[in-house]
C-alpha cells in the first residue's frame, strides 16, 4: 500500500502518572493500574507531502482505564494556533495513526486502543525544553500545565540521571528520564505527579522511527 511521504523530526516531552521508569517502557503493567499521559512536540523539520510542518507544535492528553493494550482509552489533540488548515488537517491525520505503516510509530499503535477522540482545539502551544537539563514545560492557556525537572536522590537530592535506550522503539531510540507534575483540565482532567517524565529527540515518518 502506498502512504503519503510524511516526517515529523525534534523535541518531544512525554509525562504520565506510573511511577519514574514508566513499566510500560519495559513491557510491565502500570504502576496504579491504569494510564493517564500528556505528550508534546516541537516539530523543528518536517511535512505531509507538500504541506510543510517545520516550526508547528502539538500536544495531546490521554488516558486509558487500565494499561493501553487493554484499550477503552481517550485521547484529546491540541494543535498549534498558527497552523493553517492544510497543516491541521495534515497533523490530525499523522497524531491519528493515519497514513502510516501499521505498528511502525506510537501514532499507530495507540489509535488502535482509543475508543474515545475528543474534538481537537487549536490553541498557542508553549513548549520549552533542555535535553541535558532533563528541563521543560508544556503549557496550553486554561488547560494544560505539565513540567519537568530532574530525578532527585532522596538521600543527597543531587540530579539523579538515567537514559534509556530502545533500539526497536516506536516512539524513541533514545530518551532522557526525569521526573515531571501535569494538571490539564478540559475534555481529559489530568493530576498526577510527581512521576515518570521523559525527553527524546525524535524522528518519525511513514515507515516508523529513524
């Protein structure tokens, strides 16, 4: 089957309610038994066949009543305010698992476990992040406020630094953990933390992750 040619290459926040390692990363349950998550990028190449993507932002909340295999989840997409339509449309088919090769990308994969897409809001994304700090923020007006920090020695309360490597990953090759605090409100009220948080450089296409 053919695909439309899409990337999407740069920084990505991911932050969820498991305890810091997240067991999903290592194919165990979740830690309370169910998932609640909220994920952002910064997309600093890419495009959807001709519809350029370079310099958008994107975010989106989920949660699933049991680990995410089970299904029954909900998902709710916020994109970028200065998105044009055709990039709109282009980024809701991408963050919907569309146009790509099945299981290849975490798009994919949690589209076939979501019962519930809430409408997506189109609204200013800020989005900061240190990749060796293990820092950042994502912040949507009135309904999304997640931040990160390090991982703290409870003893010293030194930086406590872990990187995990996943050569066959579907969202990463490589990410830095740390620790992060999220409240969102709107169609998925979020408040978890603090717990697992991790930054990646990522690059995703229609055949998967580079």
């Amino acid at each position: 089957m053919a695909y439309v040619d899409w990337r999407m290459r740069g920084a990505e926040i991911t932050s969820c309610n498991c305890d810091w390692g997240c067991p999903c990363q290592f194919n165990a349950l979740p830690t309370h038994g169910d998932c609640r998550a909220v994920v952002a990028m910064r997309i600093d190449e890419g495009h959807f066949g001709d519809v350029p993507l370079s310099g958008l932002k994107w975010a989106a909340t989920f949660a699933w009543p049991e680990a995410i295999h089970l299904g029954h989840g909900e998902a709710f997409i916020v994109i970028d305010a200065s998105a044009d339509e055709a990039q709109r449309a282009a980024l809701l088919t991408i963050l919907s698992g569309q146009e790509t090769e099945p299981g290849a990308t975490v798009f994919s994969v949690f589209a076939t476990t979501l019962e519930t897409v809430h409408e997506p809001a189109f609204l200013p994304i800020d989005f900061a992040v240190d990749m060796e700090g293990r820092t950042g923020r994502i912040a949507v007006d009135g309904m999304i406020d997640s931040r990160i920090e390090p991982i703290r020695n409870p003893v010293t309360g030194g930086e406590h630094r872990v990187r995990v490597s996943l050569p066959g990953g579907f969202e990463y090759r490589e990410a830095e953990y740390a620790s992060g605090e999220t409240r969102a409100s709107g169609p998925i009220a979020l408040t978890f933390g603090p717990s697992h948080a991790h930054v990646a450089n990522v690059d995703f296409s229609t055949s998967g992750v580079a």
